[in-house]
C-alpha cells in the first residue's frame, strides 16, 4: 500500500472507475535546493464526463456500492483538514470541478519524506478501513541532489485489474511527471524525459496503456549539478 | 380395440410420469416456471444449471463440490416428468425451490449431499440440511426452503421484548426527543454504548434482543416450514389444487411453462402495503381490482427459434381498464421515424382517454365509499379536476401512443477540459476543447393532436434558461444528458419527438423516408396490437453499456448479453379477460436451442422474481 493509492482514494472513491474512464493525471513537484517545494496533483475526467455521471447516478457497479457525491466531498475535505495539520506541510489547496471533474491539490512541504509521511497520515486518517502502509515504499527519494521517481502503485495495481476491454480507453489517458529545481538539471536516466529549455525541470509523459503494459515507463532518476557556494 | 387400450395405456402412462412433481408445488407459489424438456436436462450440467439466477435460491446446496462434472442425467433425476421451479412470498415469509421426479435415489444423493434423514411425513422421507429441505414421496421430489420476513420476526420480537417489560433496545440511537441521532452525534456522544443490552455470559437465562430475535426467527422459520409440508403432504393442498389456472397451465406439452399470479406478488404490490396498513379496507378494494391478474405463458421450441405464448388474465374491473385502454387505433406517422438501421425498437399504441374514463369509473365509487379524512380530500381534488381540466386538450396532447428506437452507439460531441503544456517551461494552463464520447442513442416520440402545447412550454422554458434553444426545426437542451451531451426536441406532422440523436435532429425531422424501416417491418408493427417490439440482441443488449443503466435493469440486460438473434413481440387479442402477448425469439440454426430456453427462462426469472 503506497500513498499514492492514498492519493487516489482522496480524489474519488471515485478510483474504481478511474482508469475505466479517459483520464489525465498531471503529478507535478518542485523541490527547492533546501529540500522544501510545492506538489500539484491534477486528475482531469472531464473527457468522460458523460460516463462520470452516468456512474454516479447508479447505486452500484460491478458489486461495488457507488458514492454518493457528497460521500467524495466530505471525504476531500476532510484530507484536506487532517493534510493541513501534517507537521511540515502547509497551504494545502484543493479544487473540485463536479462539471467537468477536475480535481486540483496542491501543497507546500519542507521535504519530500515529510510529504509521503503527510499525505499516508492523512490517508490512513479517513480511511474507513485499517491501512497498511509500507514503510519501505518510496515513491520519491531526494538527498538533496538526486531526485528517484518511480511508479505509483496505484497505478500498477489498478492496472493490473482491468480487462482488455479497457484498453482503447487507456490509449487516450495519460499520466504527466513533471519535477522542477532551482539548479541546473545534470542528467537523467529515463530516455524519454524531456528537458526544460531552462534546464531545470523535466517533463515524462505517458499513455496510461503504455504504463499499464510496463509499470517502470515513468521511474527516473535525475541528478543536479552541485550548489554553487 | 386393442389399439384403443394400447393408446389409453400409453397416454396414461405419459400424464401419470409426466404430471407428479408439481403437485407438491406450495400454494404459496407466485412464480413458477416449469422446464419440460428431456434433450435439454440430459445435455446440461448441474454447474451450469446451478450458475442461473433461478437456481440462487437453492444453489448453496448443489455449489459445493459435489456436482462437478455432473450431469442431471448423473444426478438420478427422472427427465420423464417435469422440473418445477418456483419462487412465492407473502408478508410472513418466502418459498422457494423445485419440484422433479426420481429416477435413481442413490444417484440424487450423491448430489444432495449434505442432506440426512429427519422424519416421515404421510409416507414421505423428510431430509434436511442446513438450508433447505428435500421431501420424497414415491418417485417424487420437493427441495424446499422456508424463509420468514424479517418485518414480521421483529414485529413478534418486539411484541415478547416489550411484554417482558425491556426498554427500546435501539434507545441509544435516539436522543431525548425521541429523533433519530445523527451518525456523527451518535459516535461523539460516549454515554451511548450498547451495556445496557445484557450480554448472554452474563446471564445464560436471559437472552439480549438479538438472541431474542434469532430463537424466533428459528422457531417461526420451523412452524412456516411444518405448515407448509403439512399442507402439501397431509391435507394434499398445493397450488395445483388452489388454482384452476395453473392446474391447467401445468398440463401443456410445451418446452417451458411459466405462471405468476400478479394479484399476490407481494414486491410488485408494494406500494399497496401502507393502504393495508392504513386503510384495510381501501387496500382490499384495491387488491379486488387485481384479482385474477394471472401470467401465464408457454415456451416451445421451434426450429432455430423459441415461440412464447404469453396470457395475461385479469379480473373483471381491470380488463374493463385494460379493453377501454387497448382499444386504440395505430399511428402509422410513427413508421418513419423508426430508421431501418435501428436494431431495438417499439411502439405501445394505447387509448389514454378511454383508459382514464374507465378508471374514473372504476376506481372512483371505491374511493368514495372510503371513510377517511384524506382519502376524501384527494377524493374531491380528483372530482374537480376532472371537472375543470380541459381533458380534450390534456389527452390530445399525449393520447398515450408512444414509440422508442435505440439506434445504436454513436459518437457524440462533448466538452472537455484539455491541458496544454509549454514545450520550453513546462508550465501548463487549461483549455477548452470538443471531446467524443460514446453514447447509446435513443428516440423515443408520441402522437399529440395538439403540437401547440408542447411548443408553448419550450417557448416559456427557453425564456428561463439560455440551455434551450430553438434551433429551426427542432429545439436544442444543452448538456441535457447527464450534464454533458444535448437532447433534441422535434416538433412534427403531429408527432413530438426526443432523441440524443444529432443527425436526426439536422437531417430527418420529417422522417427518414427510404431510409424508414422496411414496409414488411412497417407491416408486422401495423398488424400487432396495442404493443409491437423487435430487438436484435447482438447488436441492442450487446451493446448496451452497462454503465448507463441502473442496478435492476442491468440485471436483466446481463442475463441476456452474449446472445445473438432476434427477438420479436407482438400482441394479440385484448379482452376484458385477457390479453395475448406473443414473443418469437429467433436465432442463428446450429445454436444450442435448450439453452437459449433456459437463458430465456433465466431473463423472465430475472424480471418477475
């Protein structure tokens, strides 16, 4: 259990038609030279709106109860409450579009391990049922020059449990890391990274198919030049 | 001579192999289908059997291991007699379970293992198991299981928890007011805890509500059950023997037989239960008007196709209704609005006017009789509406003929919000973009004499709201559809139609001509009665996705999905007796005939259960 699997039972409940729905997420992190940063966590449904509602109309699918949609607000609201009383983050901020089901997070933290820590704390908060989480799992590493990205379980799990019949749909999605510094980006490791013209950010977009047939697509590492003194 | 006795011994021989286990179908029965057909037991599994909806009931029996790679030919029923299925429920309790013949009680047991010997019932082996019950008399058998409501177990628990002088055990979900505490008040309030309910260690002798409840359900569930079997196998009472419509029905030869008495099926007759409750007296009015609203219908096998011959019988005030209602002449504007692409579609050709006349007859001196405060004051309202609402004008606007086409998925147009990205910095901002989404595409229209009306109220909406848009020939809802794709409206030759369909809206507002269904599927709908239906399952339930519909619904269009063919239904003769419904399910030659009975059997369970 990763926390991001966390972030998506913030954004939803509606997880269990996320990936059955053409979706875009945009995961994008700035981390300052001090370990501090911003995270901005995008999820856009609004191309399957039609299917987004048609869904939340119905009591259940596929076994599982629906949510009604105050269910998915209060449960937003209350991440965002326990998110804002996380040691360490701060200004959270969530944006919820119900017409076109976009949803908007963003956070201000003073280090990465205090922003998985967050964000797994505030989860196992609202969860209704006992999480487990995985001290281990890191989705991001930072020691202050390298910067490990890698794929969220959420999206390997959930992928794994779609049927091939999703698979046009997953076609359409995408996923977006995007990861910014202050300083000059060296190198990175994932060929199909793309670099700012600034050389401080790098951008990795992918099909949610793609990711779905190789869950490593999106790992990367990337290395900083050194701190000018 | 010999001949004769040699016919009279054989056809004896038939009706007395063929016609013994639903004799031992309970009364209490609402739904019965009746599977008659040897190829089809001999050729099907038990696991498969086991994995249809009609068998759910009973199939914690069967679904243990004990059937796999089983056969009922294995499993020592006797395919000479028919296999009953049947499903009843009434305020105190539900039935269900199957009647059949034996041929071999070895070979049954191998499969209804989990069963032992309990007692004799009138020469009657009596087995049980953890569920259910299996009674065998001669060569006959009843798997038989017994279930009370649990609104008529709380009602006794409550009746003996009170008389015993305890309090509300539900207290600590009220506050003192006596209203129902709110879930989070509940959980923050530390004085509500269940203590005071006594646990049964504290006390063997005294048993909490829920120990209560349980004893009672057990005991109430055993009474039921002895009732049941003692009316069966002692007083030799059953449904045979309490309705004449099913013994009769019973006896037919066709493939599949099918029985529901509307008039007590409790679930359809829910919305009755608070005028038993409340107006006893209104409730058995009411119910007299459903008295002999009997279903029944015959399956029968044809050459790569399956005719269902459906009766629906009523009483004499309903089929005064339903004479009145179908007595009604066939739009044939409808016919070109239905294009020949269209793979489901149908037309319902009532008599509004007259079915309200007749209601208003019928129902209205019931209502009068009431003794009741408000019954009088609804009474009156309905009195002086139909006295002051221009009916003519009310009923020419709908007459109550309608017609719906499902002309498959389209692509239809959507917004969406799109993020671009600057290729140099990275940043992204929104924007909006035209986005496809699938969806099924309807039209369902109805005759009016008076286009005006319809017209004025859009006209006035379009004032409200800028959603709403006449678009020239047809008005426009923007985002009407689950708040995304738009619904049009089309005013036309006397018809008022509703589609999500924009190609119609722009281009076939006066019908679609050559491309209209063909005139020998125009023929068949003009020579149906008041109801005319064709569905292509492959290309209509097949299609549909599941995600648009509700829970129910998609029971059944997953009951039928995966099958292919042509479904077709007509109706016949309208009385006031009865009204004949006729469904031809055709199918590619080559396919499994007794299985697509089966599937049939398994939709028709689904919907009437």
């Amino acid at each position: 259990m990763n926390y991001m699997r966390k972030i998506s039972c913030l954004f939803i409940l509606l997880s269990s038609i996320l990936f059955t729905s053409c979706i875009e997420i945009i995961d994008d992190i700035l981390i300052h030279d001090d370990g501090s940063g911003v995270f901005k966590y995008t999820v856009n449904l609004s191309s399957s709106k039609v299917k987004i509602n048609s869904i939340l109309a119905l009591d259940s699918l596929k076994g599982k109860r629906v949510p009604e949609l105050s269910e998915i607000k209060e449960k937003i609201y209350l991440f965002k409450k326990s998110l804002s009383n996380q040691k360490g983050i701060s200004n959270v901020l969530i944006e919820e579009n119900y017409t076109d089901f976009i949803f908007k997070f963003s956070c201000n933290f003073s280090s990465p391990g205090v922003l998985q820590t967050g964000i797994e704390n505030s989860i196992s908060e609202i969860s209704e049922n006992q999480v487990f989480l995985d001290p281990k799992y890191k989705w991001i590493q930072w020691d202050g020059n390298v910067l490990s990205r890698t794929i969220p379980d959420i999206t390997s799990d959930k992928l794994k449990t779609l049927d091939s019949k999703d698979d046009e749909l997953l076609k359409l999605g995408t996923y977006t890391a995007i990861s910014r510094f202050d300083r000059k980006i060296e190198k990175f490791d994932n060929p199909n990274a793309k670099l700012s013209k600034s050389l401080t950010a790098t951008m990795l977009k992918v099909d949610t198919y793609s990711l779905k047939e190789n869950e490593n697509l999106i790992d990367n590492r990337i290395f900083l030049s050194k701190i000018k003194n | 001579m010999r001949l004769f006795f040699l016919t009279t011994l054989l056809l004896c021989c038939k009706f007395g192999l063929s016609q013994q286990s639903e004799k031992y179908i309970p009364r209490e029965a609402v739904t019965v289908f009746t599977i008659n057909n040897e190829n089809l037991f001999q050729k099907i599994s038990v696991d498969e059997l086991i994995t249809y909806d009609f068998m759910e009931e009973i199939n914690q029996e069967l679904f243990d291991g004990s059937t796999n790679g089983k056969t009922l030919k294995d499993a020592g029923i006797d395919f000479q007699q028919k296999l009953n299925i049947f499903y009843g429920k009434d305020n105190q309790f539900e039935v269900s379970g199957f009647s059949f013949g034996i041929k071999d009680t070895t070979d049954l047991f191998s499969v209804f293992d989990d069963f032992e010997f309990i007692s004799m019932l009138n020469g009657a082996k009596v087995y049980g198991s953890f569920f259910n019950k299996l009674i065998i008399k001669d060569k006959d058998a009843l798997l038989i299981r017994v279930d009370p409501i649990m609104t008529y177990v709380d009602k006794i628990t409550d009746s003996i928890w009170y008389a015993q002088g305890n309090e509300n055990p539900f207290i600590q979900y009220f506050d003192d007011n006596g209203n129902i505490l709110d879930e989070k008040v509940y959980d923050e309030n530390e004085e509500t805890t269940n203590d005071f309910i006594p646990d049964a260690s504290d006390d063997p002798n005294v048993k909490n509500y829920y120990e209560l409840r349980d004893s009672i359900e057990s005991v109430i569930q055993k009474n039921l059950q002895s009732m049941v079997l003692d009316e069966i196998y002692n007083q030799n009472i059953s449904l045979s023997s309490t309705d004449k419509h099913f013994a009769e029905q019973i006896t037919h030869d066709s493939e599949g037989i099918f029985y529901m008495d509307n008039s007590r099926n409790i679930d359809k007759a829910n919305g009755l239960w608070y005028f038993e409750t409340i107006l006893p007296t209104l409730y058995n009015d009411i119910r007299e008007i459903y008295d002999g609203n009997i279903i029944l219908g015959d399956m029968t096998l044809l050459d790569n196709s399956i005719e269902f011959d459906i009766t629906a019988l009523y009483g004499e005030k309903l089929g005064s209704i339903y004479k009145e209602m179908t007595d009604s002449k066939f739009d044939k504007r409808v016919l070109s609005y239905i294009p020949e692409e269209s793979t489901g579609y149908f037309t319902y050709n009532i008599n509004l006017r007259s079915a309200y006349e007749k209601a208003f007859e019928v129902i209205m001196p019931i209502l009068e009789d009431e003794k009741n405060a408000q019954i009088s004051m609804n009474v009156l309202t309905i009195q002086l509406l139909n006295e002051f609402v221009n009916k003519d004008a009310l009923f020419d606007t709908y007459k109550g003929s309608l017609f719906g086409s499902f002309n498959g998925i389209k692509k239809v147009k959507t917004k969406k919000i799109e993020f671009f990205y600057d290729e140099e910095t990275f940043d992204y901002a929104e924007r909006i973009t035209e986005a496809i989404e699938e969806m099924p595409i309807f039209t369902i229209g109805f005759s009016t004499k008076r286009p005006d009306i319809p017209e004025k109220i859009l006209k006035h909406i379009s004032r409200l709201t800028s959603q709403l848009k006449n678009e020239g020939g047809f008005w426009c809802f923007q985002n009407a559809i689950l708040d995304a794709a738009p619904l049009y409206m089309v005013n036309t030759n006397g018809l008022f139609i509703f589609s999500n369909d924009a190609e119609f809206a722009n281009n076939y507002t006066k019908g679609y001509g050559s491309k209209a269904i063909s005139p020998k599927k125009a023929k068949a709908i003009k020579k149906s009665g008041f109801m005319y239906a064709n569905f292509d399952l492959k290309e209509t339930i097949n299609r549909l996705p599941p995600d648009f519909f509700p829970a129910r619904q998609n029971e059944f269009i997953q009951s039928l999905k995966g099958k292919t063919g042509v479904i077709e239904l007509v109706s016949n003769d309208t009385d006031t007796k009865r009204t004949k419904l006729k469904v031809n399910y055709s199918y590619a030659s080559g396919d499994n005939s007794a299985k697509h009975l089966l599937d049939l059997i398994n939709a028709l369970y689904v919907v009437y259960k």
